[in-house]
C-alpha cells in the first residue's frame, strides 16, 4: 500500500486536530495507492477506542473500484492494533487497517483476521 506524504500529513493534522481523542476517517485506494482520505468523526469521543462514524456516501466508493481502508489514530500507543482494536474490528476483518501514532509521528498498516495480526508494507 503507497500512502503519498501530502495524504500522509492529512491523516497527522486530523490526528492532532482530534486531541485528546483518537481521530478517524477512511483512505481511499485505487490500485493500492491512496487517493484520498475522508475524514470521519470518532462518535466514542474517546483517547482510548473509535467508533467511525463518515458520510454514509463515502461507501459508495468502493462500486466505483475503490478500496476503502479505514484510518485511527493512537494518542501515544505504539502504530499497532490494540486488544481493543482486534476486538471490535468487525466489518473490517481481514481488510488493510491504518493506524498513526501522534506521539511519535508512525503510521502503520496491518490486517487483523480472527485474532491474528499481520504487519502490511506500506511505502511513500
């Protein structure tokens, strides 16, 4: 997966906009590249979960051949799935994950499919 660094600077001026709350949203992917990203509202207001919360148009992407991947911050955590994360990882099983650390700056991509997490490679 390519994140370019302007779509990589989107997702930390969210991240820290959100603060002391974890921040979410959706990147868009076409050809495994991101495209966009779409800022969501984390609807759990809350440093330590997410709940996505985006225009419900925004799933409408993927009929036009994009994939959606959705984006969460970390307030300080290492850019790793947490037990929180792998547990309520529902409708996003099995797909890319993003997840940014504003502490340090890291972003990250995994898959979590029951219970296993997979470190993805993700370029610039």
């Amino acid at each position: 997966m390519v994140v370019p660094a302007a779509l990589r600077d989107e997702l930390a001026v969210h991240a820290n906009a959100e603060l002391p709350n974890e921040a979410c949203g959706v990147v868009v992917l076409r050809d495994g590249v991101a495209q966009q990203y779409v800022r969501g509202r984390n609807a759990a207001s809350s440093p330590y979960r997410f709940e996505l919360d985006v225009d419900p148009e925004t799933w409408f992407l993927e009929d036009e051949g994009y994939e959606l991947v959705v984006f969460h911050s970390h307030v300080s955590a290492p850019p790793r799935p947490s037990r929180t994360d792998v547990e309520n990882i529902g409708l996003w099983s099995g797909r890319p994950y993003l997840i940014y650390t504003v502490r340090t700056g890291e972003l990250a991509a995994w898959r979590i499919l029951d219970g296993t997490i997979e470190s993805l490679p993700l370029a610039v």
